[in-house]
C-alpha cells in the first residue's frame, strides 16, 4: 500500500511512534511491555519498524496469505481451527503422495 507505514494516513503507527495522539487507539499490552516510558516505547518501535522483515518472514506470510490459512502461534492456531472448523496448518504444493499400506 505504502513504501513506509508512516505514509500510510490511517497507520496507527503514527500514535506508536508518539507522532501523534489518537484517542481511539488502545496501546496493546505488548506494546507497553517495550519499556516502561512512552519515550522509551516509541524508540524501540522506531526501530523495530526500520529493521523492517527478513525474506523468511515475508515469505511465510505470502504462503500463509495464499492458502488463506492462519498465521500465528499454535495455541491461536488451535483457536481459529477451532472456530471455523477447517484446517489452518500451511500444507506442502502439489498433491498428496501416495502411500501404500502392507
């Protein structure tokens, strides 16, 4: 969408960066887990954001995206599988292999 999340104007990152002071963002926990100040926070994610993602990261989201599956820990796996009642494991391209039983 953006070549940066700050450019993106409906970003909450913005708010996480202490930029600006939206009053309908809620600071999830892991947020305020950075460090104890806003000062501190907001420099930490500063540069999370600038380490950006590895090519394995993006990687992974592409397949998860492209098999419309879930993207998270096992316990949230387990969750949404769960709740919609269909697999959300990544499976391997192309068919199934064939294996005989004797």
């Amino acid at each position: 969408m953006t070549v940066s999340p700050q450019d993106y104007r409906w970003s909450s990152v913005h708010t996480h960066l202490g930029l600006a002071c939206d009053p309908l963002i809620t600071p999830h926990p892991l947020y305020l887990a950075l460090a104890p100040t806003p000062d501190e926070r907001h420099a930490i994610y500063r540069t999370w954001l600038r380490e950006g993602m590895t090519d394995d990261d993006l990687a992974r989201i592409r397949q998860h995206v492209n098999q419309e599956r879930a993207l998270g820990d096992e316990r949230f796996q387990r969750m949404v599988e769960k709740t919609l009642g269909r697999p959300v494991a990544c499976r391997p391209r192309g068919r199934p292999s064939a294996t005989s039983e004797i």
